[in-house]
C-alpha cells in the first residue's frame, strides 16, 4: 500500500479510507473487517456500518472464502487466490472505454494506462479469476448504477503474488470514478499527531532503495530490508546481534526451518517479553517490561484510525515482578553505549509521571495536548472531506499518476504468465486467515483451533474427512491442522489460520518466495499437498 501511494500519489502516508457514513457502492478484496479490524479498515462495530452499508447501497466481497464479512453483503464472489488482479484489471479497461470517467481530481498517464490494458478481455480476466463471465459483468453494472466504487483491500491482496498490481488498479478506479478524496468515496487522514494538512506535502515518488547484501534483487524501501533477508543477513555474519520489542517472530516472519537455527547463532539476541515463547527459548536475553494495562498509552493507529481523534488508557495495574517501562529499557542500553539521548528522557521510569512525559513527548504539534487527550481519554475532531490538501498536492504534482512503469511492467508480466496458463490445471493452494478468538500470536488461551477449511470435493480427492488430523506440506515443510470441510471455500484453495505455535504457518512459507518490488513475503497463493496425518 505504501509503495502504490507513492508511485500513484507521490506521499506514503496517502491511504484512503472508505467513507462509512455515505458510501453507497464498495468492494472487500481480500480483507475481513468483521474480524480484523483493526487496521485500515478501522471500525469499532463494523457489523452495523457494513450494514448500514449493504442497505443504503451494495457492498461487495471478492474472497476465496465466505468470510463473516461476505454474510454481510450484498453479494460474494470467489476467485482464485492472487487473481482478484484480473477482475479490477477489466474493470478498469470497461471503465476507461465506456465510462463513468469523472476523476475529481487532474490525471496523468490515462493513454499509457489504456495502451496496457488494450485487448484484455472478459473471458480472459474471468478465466484468470476463475469465476463465471456474469460475476465480472454483475459487478461492473453496480458501479456503472452507482456512478463510482471504493475499494478496501487486506492482507488476502497484500500478502499475494499480484499485490502492487491489485493495489494499483484499486487506486485507479476509485480515481476514475471520483471517489478519492470525495464525500461518499474515500477521504485521506490529515493525522492527529503530526498535522499533514498543516505544511505543503512533498512529492515522494521513488520509494526504492537499495536491498539487502545477501538479497539484492529484491528492493530495500526506505532503507529498511525485508524480514525474509535477517536468515541470510545473519548466516553471512552482517547481522550479529537483534533486539525484538515484543514480537513474535517465528510466527510472523517466513520460513522458520530457516530462521529458527539462525536465531539460536545470534551473539546477541535480546527480547522485551513476559510471556515465555518459542522465541524467548532462543534468546540470549529475555527483558520484562510492562503490559497494556500496566502503563498509561495512547492509540498508536494515529492515521490509521476511522476518525480523526486520539484515545489515552491509564494505568489500570501496577507492574508486575520486575517489568520496567520499554522506553527506559531502550534508554538504559543507549546509556551504558554512551549514546545521546533527547533531553526530554527522564532518568527513571520509577519517577512519577515518567511514562505519561514520554508520551508527552510525543505530541508537541498535535491537534491536542497530551494533557487534554489523558483528561478526556478520547478526543474526536470534526474532518474536512474533500481535503483540500490532499487536491493541492495531487495538482502539484500534476494529477493522480495512473501508468507509473513499474507498475505496468509487473502488470504486463503478470498478464502474460497467467494467459500462458490458463489451459493448466491449477494445484490446491492455501490462504492466510485471521480467527474472529485470536490476534495474530496473541489471545490463543481463548481456544481457536489450529484447523485447515477445504472444499468437500478437495476432502474427498485426498481422502480427508471432516474433523481428521491433516498433514499440510510444502516444499519448505509441513504442519499438522484438524480438517474443517465446508463449502464456505471455493474448490482447489483451503485456508489455514496464522498465529499458531505448533500449527505455524511459517514452516510451509519460503524466504525465497517473496515480491521482489516490497519484499513482502508471500502468505496466499501457495501451492500445498493435504493428506491424512495417519496415512
């Protein structure tokens, strides 16, 4: 998403945001906020918006799985993982040909755009998707009668292999059909701590950088490198040392058959944690610091959140045992290296009020004073939709760029292998999936099972009955999961959950199977063998 804001919109924090209170036609690809939302889908009851939604309008969801969301809409469809690109990709050709063309803002590149999409048609984006020609056709007529469409993508788009194409000709027809930055469409968060309306937005079209030492082909952004690089970073001795604030990484970064053994040669590898994992197990040292409702805290979405307010939380407990502020574990450490640190650090976190000056510290040109937001514990700011600045930056820079050539190139590669190979039969393959008890690695004492969704026909094939341990294997390993057959999930793709300890995804994902333009590994998608576990 940060690399299409960039390339399309020249700024990366520039992420729009569905206009929940007046939208009236929006497609879900790829993403389930009736479970994970909490991002940039925020809703606190996203139940009654989608609703709301569904009612006033259409809500569409195109997702291999009948999510909790899809029972919201007002239609589902289900396409082949990583093949939602097609369907926009028609769309958007349909769109350009016969309308409806009403940018809100200046555009740049529609010629070049059109050129790249010329003779894609709608038996061929149907038969990429996998989906019959009248779905296409439904859908384009709900935009047409609408007049326009925003689209809300998620990790199901982020984390395949068409991601930065999906996300691009996402933006594009919500573009074309004047729904950035309008009433109704999407809107762009101004940000509450650091005010982005309040100074004249650069123009950041080149987020690449050059990648890691042992990972060239793949580009660094920004300067930071993949997480599938650290195995190879650390076998080649150029990363020797890590600190983990509290992340889970053997269950969120790719390929643990690699990673695992890596870790355990680190020098130094430090972990701020109270919980006792298989990550702490490989750490030299384990640092105990306060939980959520140990510490006062304020929302860390900022630009993320559905408004444009701030929450602040008070300490509800004292710490525990011997947890200490994170901060002041961070500042301890630059001490003891004779690192600078900013004047505003205090000594101690025992000093009271240490923690809510950190915080503080934080805030000097925010909307509110940290001090007004821990009085009220919430405050909310009316928002200007059209942001003017967002239609001063995109004039600037001469309009909504609609052709970046990356993006076309990757298009134009994606277009021409999946045509070759339309008359190949496709392998089953899995899907990540986010449980409604569970938060990633978090929460999992609230019972979630470790279970594998396979259509009945894909059951049958491989000789799996519903509620049967299941050896799930790729070329990178395998994980045993508890078969949950249902008809939820079109034929050919299943879907395992993330998240688990012992289930862990992450020992059938690959450092080596990764978008070679972000670096984001690939966690949908993916080929996959399923067979009894006692077979």
């Amino acid at each position: 998403k940060l690399l299409v804001a960039m390339l399309v919109g020249g700024f990366p924090w520039l992420h729009p945001k569905n206009d929940n209170a007046d939208c009236d036609m929006l497609v879900y690809i790829g993403v389930n906020p009736m479970v994970s939302h909490g991002h940039n889908t925020g809703m606190f009851n996203p139940a009654g918006p989608i609703r709301a939604m569904a009612k006033r309008g259409e809500v569409w969801t195109i997702d291999p799985l009948a999510t909790e969301t899809a029972k919201f809409s007002t239609r589902h469809i289900q396409p082949y993982p990583g093949k939602d690109y097609a369907i926009l990709a028609w769309l958007v050709r349909e769109i350009i040909d016969n309308g409806p063309v009403t940018p809100a803002q200046p555009i740049q590149g529609l010629d070049e755009l059109r050129a790249a999409l010329n003779g894609f048609d709608l038996a061929t984006a149907a038969r990429i998707a996998g989906l019959p020609e009248q779905d296409l056709l439904d859908l384009l007529a709900a935009v047409r009668r609408k007049g326009g469409v925003v689209v809300e993508t998620g990790t199901g788009v982020t984390m395949s292999k068409s991601a930065n194409v999906t996300q691009w000709l996402a933006w594009v027809l919500m573009i074309l059909t004047g729904r950035m930055n309008r009433k109704g469409g999407a809107w762009f968060h101004p940000g509450f701590i650091t005010q982005y309306d309040s100074f004249e937005l650069p123009v950041l079209d080149n987020p690449f950088t050059p990648g890691a030492p042992t990972m060239p082909e793949v580009s660094g952004i920004f300067g930071d490198w993949p997480c599938a690089a650290l195995p190879g970073e650390i076998d080649a001795g150029n990363i020797r040392g890590l600190m983990n604030f509290g992340g889970a990484i053997l269950r969120s970064f790719p390929d643990a058959n690699v990673l695992a053994p890596r870790l355990a040669e680190l020098e130094l590898n430090v972990t701020l944690e109270i919980i006792a994992n298989e990550t702490t197990a490989l750490s030299t040292h384990v640092l105990p610091t306060k939980d959520q409702v140990e510490r006062p805290d304020i929302a860390f979405w900022d630009t993320l959140s559905g408004s444009l307010s701030m929450l602040h939380t008070p300490a509800l407990l004292k710490p525990q045992g011997e947890r200490r502020s994170a901060w002041w574990v961070i500042a301890e450490i630059m001490r003891r290296l004779d690192l600078p640190l900013p004047d505003y650090v205090p000594n101690s976190d025992l000093d009271e009020g240490a923690d809510d000056a950190m915080l503080a510290a934080l805030m000097p040109g925010a909307r509110a004073s940290y001090e007004e937001v821990s009085e009220t514990g919430a405050v909310v700011l009316p928002l200007d939709v059209p942001g003017k600045w967002v239609d001063d930056h995109v004039a600037r820079m001469g309009g909504w760029k609609l052709a970046p050539p990356s993006l076309v190139a990757f298009w134009q590669e994606l277009r021409a292998e999946d045509e070759a190979a339309l008359d190949r039969p496709r392998p089953l393959c899995f899907i990540s999936r986010r449980q409604r008890r569970k938060l990633n690695a978090a929460l999992s004492f609230l019972g979630s099972p470790a279970d594998i969704i396979l259509h009945p026909s894909d059951a049958q094939a491989n000789g799996i009955v519903h509620g049967d341990p299941v050896r799930v294997s790729t070329t990178r390993g395998e994980i045993i999961l508890t078969a949950n057959v249902s008809d939820t999930i079109r034929p050919g793709v299943a879907s395992i959950p993330h998240g688990h300890e012992a289930a862990n995804v992450n020992l059938l994902t690959s450092v080596e199977n990764v978008d070679r333009m972000t670096g984001m590994v690939l966690y949908t998608g993916i080929p996959i063998n399923v067979a009894p576990a006692h077979a």
